[in-house]
C-alpha cells in the first residue's frame, strides 16, 4: 500500500518496500517535488501560505534578492508600513525595533533619527563619497573655498577653467614674455616665415635688404640647373638635377637653357614639365630677382640674381641669372679635424675624447693632470665631497681626506703672527693655583706668582720684590686745654701733653719729645682756637727737627696765615714731615715773623673756652 505524502497541499502515494506497479504515482510524486518546490539549484517557488519558522530557530545566513517588479533596486527586502526590524537587547529583555512612523521618518526604538548625526570622525577615510550626493553648486561652474573655507561656486566658467589645459608654468610669468598687441619693445630677434605680401605686414631683413640694393627676394629654391635640358622631360617629377632628384612641389632655377626665354623659376609638377613659379611667371617680378639655393652638388649655398631690365615678355624675352654668392670655401689642417666635401669630421683619440650616441664626449677617464690647464681654478664644489665640517689632510698616499680636527676648532687658528711665538709669550693659567693670586715679574720674561696676602696686609716692595706686610698705621689724636703760648721771632719748643688717644702703633710724646713708631712721612695737624698779634699782622712758622742727629731739619715752611691786627684768628697748621729713623727724638719749634703773638685759649659765640688740638698720621703707605 502507499504512502501519503503533501507536497504544496497536494496528496501523493508514494510507493513502500515492495510495492509494485507504482510508476505512475513515483512519476507525480518525482514531477511535483522538481516543480513546486525550492531547489538548491534555484527556480520560481510561490509559497501558498504563512511559513512560520517558530521560536527556536530560523534563517540563520540568508541572500535577498528583489522581485522583478517592484521595488526596482535589487538586493532590498521589503517590509509593510507597518512592519518593522527587530533587534534584541543587551540584556535580552525587550525588543529595540527598527521602522518608520507615519511622516516616513525612519525611527530606532521609537525614536527620530536625528538630521546632522553623521560628523566627519564618522566618514571612513577610504568612503569615497561620490559627488553626487553632495549639495549642488551652479552649473558648469568652477568650485572655490569661500572666507570659512568652505566650498562654493565662484565667477570662474567650466569653460574658462578648461582654458588652463596644457599650461607647463605660471601663467603670469608667461603673460609677462609676451609682447602687447598694443605695441612691445624686443630684447631679441623676431623671425619672419616668409616676405610681407600685403600692406602693413612686417618686412624680413632680406626683403628690405633686396629693396636697398635693388633686389626682389624670392623664396629659395632647392637645386639650380647646371645644363641645358628639354623643358617638357628633363625636369619632370624623379629626374636628377645637379645630383638631387627632384620631386613634386620643388622650387628649382633653370638658367642654362639653350633657349633663355624659357629661363626662370619652377615648379615642379606631379608629371610632365614644370610650371613658373607664381611669385616669378611675369616679368616685372622677374626685374631684380634674388634667390637662395639649398641643395645640389655645384649650387649648393649659392645665391643667384635676375639681371634682366624692365619691359621685357616673359616667354619671348631672354632670363639670364648671374650668381650673386657661393658657398664659403673651408679648410681643414687634417690635425683633429678633417674636411670632407661640405662636412667636417673630428678624429677622435678615444682616450681623451670620444663618441656617443649623442655626439662628442670625454672619455670615461679622459681628463688627467695632465688635460687640467694650470688656471683652471676648478670650483671647490667639484670636488669630491668629504665629512662636513672638518679640517682637511692629506693621507698615508697623499689624497686629501677629512681629519678629526672640526672647522670650528680650526678657526681657532685665526692668527697675525706665529702661533707658538704667541703661546710663548702668553702666561700659564695654572700659575694662579688660587683665587687672588698676583703675577709677577722675578726676572726678565720670567712670570712668578704672588700667593694672596692676609686680609689687611698691604703690599710692599722688599729688595725689588713685591711681598705682603703687616700695615704700618698710626694715627694719634690730642685734645688738652693749655694757657697763653707766646712766639718770638727765634724758634722755641712747643709743649706738648702726652697722647690721649690713638689708632694703630702708638706714638710717644714725653716733655714735648716725640718718638715715631717707624720711619716714613708723617703729617701732623694742629688747630689752635685763638691766635692774636697785637697790632702787627704777622706770620707764624713751624718746623720739625731730629734732636737725635744734632737738631737736623727735616721739615721748615710756612704752616699758618697771617695773624690780622687787633684780630683773634683760629689757626690750623699742617707739618708734614719725612723720618728717617724711628729710633731718633723730634719736636716741633715755632716761630713769628715778628714779636707780639699769642696763640691762647678763647670763648667763641658764647660756648666755653675752646682746647687746641694735634693729630699724628702715617701717610707714607
């Protein structure tokens, strides 16, 4: 018995084990599986229902391709209105749906997809945007960058920008090598393709040259005849002329015909016999002709002129041409050079100079010591170059190479005389080993060092040498009120108190006896409040004096003023004196010009009666 299968709704038995005489119902059976359903290998399947794939499983890699009517794009699904796709959460909760709502905005999870969420950071670096989907400009307009630097159309035409294909280089700087329509001044040769033919066209040099010396140029020809020759053949398209074969459109001179009417310029044709040139087939254009020959054996780079006269017929009247230039005869000395017909040939010794497929050359090794001349002055930057910056030597096989020593340590070198004369004559750093050190002189050229003194020293000379010695200061001060002190006109002592105060090495006054604590120069100060005359101006004297060596002199001069008649004067008197032995006595003697005068105590401006006063100072440090 068989066995029931559906297939799209349709019921089929299909065969068991056993079973015989069922061929029909295989064949349904076979025929609705190949056409109502699905194949792997493709094919139309219309589904008659809703296929629900259930809550466990479903299409897990799936190919969508669009109906063949509608929508029109492929490779799209299409959803309802109403339908949307689902997406299932993070947290596998909920559903977040993908739709649009009732204004055709798409929306995620219920809400608008924003205009604008797409920035710049979000574009691919490879997207390539196609420009198509970029805001339109103006048509066939070229884009600029307008002030925010963004882009817009600007004045400037498709059509106009399309103007700058094929420009190699600034436009500007082309603009400017150009003349003005207007009128342009030239730095340099203008050339002219052919002879002005009309009115106000610019003129060659040969055209105005031919007008000064009665000529009419022509344009050139490229052979010129030799001999006589039958006008219909000899010159025809393929024949030889002075060893060139002429072809259709050569300009050529015919001027040694039998028959000279038939002289003149040519043409020649495709086939048969030439015809006149259209610048040279009557004959006022033939008065004066000047034409130039460019090829040929004997006329090659020769010049020939019409000398006909005005008012001849061409084609009756007889055309001579008489030669007006030949091509420059060369020499060669066959040293190097080498002349052969009209071309000169190098001979080449392959070792210094030789031949490449672009001309001359100097050979690969070619240039010795021997080829540089002796002022060739070759530039530095022909040079091979070394390491930069460093002094340069030669070495062990007398090729200069760089050396360690940099540029900047050579500069150093930068001297007016000999270096090591210098250095020489120069003082050892290390002499001063400590801070304050002095330099001396020992003997001739001979630098010594001088340690630093202890504070307070001063520096002195000891046997011509320079040494450090303890201070000799002294500084004594004496302020004692005394009675009338009376000078005659002979010198007598001066009573002095003892020292009441000092600095330094103390001095030693006893009765009016002073002893110096080292010998040198002294000066002594001293200020009396009151010193009167009577009624003759007079002049007090002061003198110091050695009463160890016989009353020696070692000081005498005026040391006040003069004293005012009837006037009290304070006074001050400055000795200044040179001891020669601080073993010796000295005192101090005074003097007046005159008798009379009185050096005593007084009250001034009501304050008491004022003392006298002496100091002691050791200057002669």
């Amino acid at each position: 018995m068989g066995l029931p299968l559906v297939i799209n709704g349709t019921s089929y038995l299909y065969p068991e084990t056993g079973d015989v005489n069922w061929g029909s119902q295989a064949t349904l059976w076979a025929s609705a599986v190949t056409v109502g359903m699905l194949q792997k290998a493709g094919g139309s399947f219309t589904l008659a229902s809703e296929v629900d794939f259930g809550p466990t499983y479903g299409l897990k890699t799936a190919y969508y391709k669009t109906e063949t009517a509608n929508p029109a794009s492929s490779g799209q699904v299409r959803l309802a209105k109403t339908d949307s796709i689902d997406f299932r959460n993070n947290a596998n909760s909920g559903d977040l749906a993908l739709a649009i709502n009732g204004s055709d905005v798409l929306t995620f999870n219920g809400e608008v997809i924003p205009a604008g969420l797409i920035v710049n950071a979000d574009i691919d670096i490879a997207a390539a945007i196609a420009f198509s989907k970029m805001a339109a400009l103006s048509n066939s307009i070229l884009p600029v960058t307008n002030s925010s630097g963004v882009i817009t159309s600007s004045p400037v035409t498709a059509t106009e920008a399309g103007y700058l294909s094929g420009v190699t280089s600034a436009i500007q700087t082309q603009i400017n090598t150009k003349a003005a329509l207007a009128g342009a001044t030239f730095t340099g040769s203008v050339l002219l393709n052919a002879d002005p033919t009309v009115a106000l066209q610019a003129a060659t040099k040969s055209y105005v040259d031919g007008l000064a010396t009665g000529l009419n140029a022509k344009t050139a020809c490229r052979i010129a005849t030799t001999a006589n020759g039958t006008l219909s053949t000899a010159f025809a398209n393929g024949q030889t002329i002075d060893g060139v074969t002429i072809a259709t459109n050569d300009r050529i001179l015919i001027k040694n015909q039998s028959t000279q009417a038939d002289n003149g310029i040519y043409v020649v044709q495709a086939s048969g016999a030439p015809v006149r040139a259209t610048d040279a087939n009557t004959w006022a254009q033939l008065v004066g002709a000047y034409v130039f020959i460019s090829a040929g054996t004997a006329n090659t780079a020769t010049s020939w002129v019409c000398n006909v006269a005005a008012g001849g017929t061409i084609g009756v009247t007889a055309v001579t041409f008489v030669q007006f230039s030949a091509s420059q005869a060369y020499t060669a000395s066959g040293t190097g050079i080498v002349l052969s017909g009209n071309e000169f040939d190098l001979q080449l010794d392959s070792s210094t100079l030789s031949q490449s497929g672009s001309g001359v050359k100097v050979a690969t090794g070619g240039i010795t010591n021997t080829q540089i001349n002796a002022s060739a002055a070759i530039a530095l930057s022909k040079l091979a170059a070394t390491t930069a910056s460093k002094a340069l030597v030669s070495d062990g096989s007398g090729f200069i190479s760089a050396s360690s020593v940099t540029s900047t340590t050579l500069a150093f070198l930068d001297a007016t005389s000999s270096v090591q004369t210098q250095l020489d004559a120069k003082i050892a750093k290390t002499l001063l080993s400590s801070t304050n050190d002095m330099i001396y002189a020992s003997s001739a050229n001979t630098p010594a060092r001088l340690a630093a003194g202890t504070d307070g020293y001063i520096l002195e000379s000891a046997s011509g040498v320079p040494t450090w010695t303890n201070p000799k200061t002294s500084f004594s001060i004496l302020s004692v009120p005394i009675g009338t002190v009376s000078i005659g006109t002979t010198f007598s002592i001066l009573t002095l108190p003892a020292v009441t105060s000092s600095v330094g090495t103390a001095i030693s006054i006893s009765s009016s006896v002073i002893t110096f604590p080292f010998a040198g120069t002294w000066e002594i100060i001293l200020e009396f409040s009151n010193v009167a005359s009577g009624s003759t101006s007079r002049t007090v004297l002061g003198k110091v004096i050695d009463t160890s060596n016989g009353n020696a002199l070692i000081n005498n001069m005026t040391v006040g003023n003069s004293t005012q008649p009837n006037n009290s004067l304070g006074m001050t008197f400055v000795l200044t004196s040179v001891v020669t032995n601080a073993s010796h006595t000295h005192e101090i003697h005074f003097a007046a010009s005159g008798s009379g005068v009185a050096m005593s105590p007084s009250t001034v401006n009501g304050l008491s009666t004022r003392t006298w006063t002496g100091s002691f100072r050791y200057i002669n440090i």
